[in-house]
C-alpha cells in the first residue's frame, strides 16, 4: 500500500483568502487544520484551528478564561468578529510550520516517519510537480496500520 | 447553549494501560489524540498520536525519512514492535501538557479561550469531583460556532 491509496481529498485555501471564509472551510471538514496552497496548488504551510481561534479571540478571554464566561455575546458574534477582515495571511503564525509532503508512491511508513517528524497530524500528497493531490490524516494513516 | 450540549463520549486510557492497545484505541476514535485518565477517571493529560508514532518509530526512520523508505517490512509491523511492551505512562511525554477541561456549564466562549490557550484541539468535560463526562474537539466547537 502507498500514500496515494490512504490520501483523501481536502479543500484546502489560499493566503488571500478572507479569514471568515476559511474558518468556515475548516468547520466544514473533520480535520485537524487547513493546508494553504500558492496559486498554482503547492502546500505551502499548515493553518491549526487552535491558531484561528488564538487569533480570533480578545486577548483578555485567553489570559483568563473566567472572564471569557461573563460575556454576554454569542461566540460565534465574538469570533467571527475577532477575525474581522484579515486574510489567511494574516492569522498564520510568523514562524509558519512546514506542511511535510510526500509522494503518492511513498510506504505507509515513510508517511509514518514524515507525520512523527513533523509533529503535524496532516501530510500532503503531492505530485512531481509539487501539486497537491490529496492529504493523509494521522487518524486515516492509523487506521490502515493497526486497524 | 453549554459545554454540555456540545461534548461528545470518548474513549479514555490509564497509564498502566499496555500502549500497543492505546493505539488501537487512538486508531478506532476519529480523534487528535487519546485523553489520560487516572483511576477515578479525572483526566490527567492527553497523549497526542504523533506522540505515538515517535515513540513508535526507529530513529533513523525520523532522522532520515528515505530511509523509512527502504525497509521491506509492513508499517504496522514496525510500529508495533517498536512499540513494544511499553504502556501509555512510558509513551508520554516527560513534560506533559496539561489537559485543559471545563465544567458542563461553561459557555461555549469559555471552551474556545481554554482551548486556543491550549493549543490542544480537546478539552475535556468534568463533573464537579473533576470525573470527565466528555470531551469536545476542536472540529465539534467550530462546527457549532460557524456553520
């Protein structure tokens, strides 16, 4: 078995993309964080939800979570308006992981050794010209080797 | 709505549990990680899949992913044995990352500062002698919030 047999399809955003937009594409999918592509397709980092909340959220709710209890707001109002207009650019983190990535004909283990490096539970597939192709969870890489 | 509302039943391990099982346990839940509960079953830390597959993994296998590569063995062969007889205690980290957790009537405002303070995608959802009922992801806090 190879990576391309354990990859899934995964939406995936661009840097310019409004924020808003992309914590919604994150929502959608079961997944640990979104992979930012360039234009023509290339991983080029990882966006983790725990990274778009931090950003979203007022810095005095993260310092103490008590306060955060006593706003009378709907959360999603405060996110949402956390977020504001900024672009995915602009929620990454300036020491931007790197998103591993592999090639569809990669063992399962070398997937394995990619993710345990990385520290990442997400690694792309790419093609031979660096375009992603598909992604492999941890949860889906797991699920073919011990299940 | 409540951190109640929003929980999900999960799957925890103790730390005497042997760590070939956890893994098992970890591959059968759709989920970033395995929560650590002592004998009570008041959550003590979460062990984190990547986690598992650096403790799994031969060395030169992380050093050098190629080489991963070139082993005529099936991944789960490898990571199991390399596993070994080990148990979730010496799988975890020497500094363990606190399992932030939240009572079920914390807001779902409180459960995103908790969880963005984390960097953990989990939080854990305890009773008033601290007893987990639940845990709530990351993906269910964002799928409540934004879609």
């Amino acid at each position: 078995m190879r990576a391309a047999d354990i990859a899934t399809a995964m939406s995936t955003v661009v840097e310019s993309m409004p924020a808003r937009e992309a914590a919604r594409v994150l929502a959608a999918q079961d997944l640990p964080g979104l992979i930012v592509v360039d234009g023509k397709g290339r991983p080029l980092t990882v966006l983790a939800g725990t990274q778009v909340l931090r950003m979203a959220l007022p810095s005095y709710c993260q310092d103490d979570p008590a306060l955060a209890r006593v706003i009378d707001e709907a959360a999603a109002d405060v996110i949402l308006a956390g977020i504001g207009e900024r672009t995915v650019a602009d929620l990454l983190p300036k020491n931007r992981p790197e998103l591993p990535a592999v090639h569809a004909d990669a063992t399962l283990l070398e997937v394995a050794s990619v993710m345990a490096r990385s520290n990442i539970p997400l690694v792309a597939v790419v093609d031979s010209n660096r375009v992603m192709t598909g992604a492999i969870t941890l949860d889906g890489l797991l699920d073919r080797l011990l299940l």
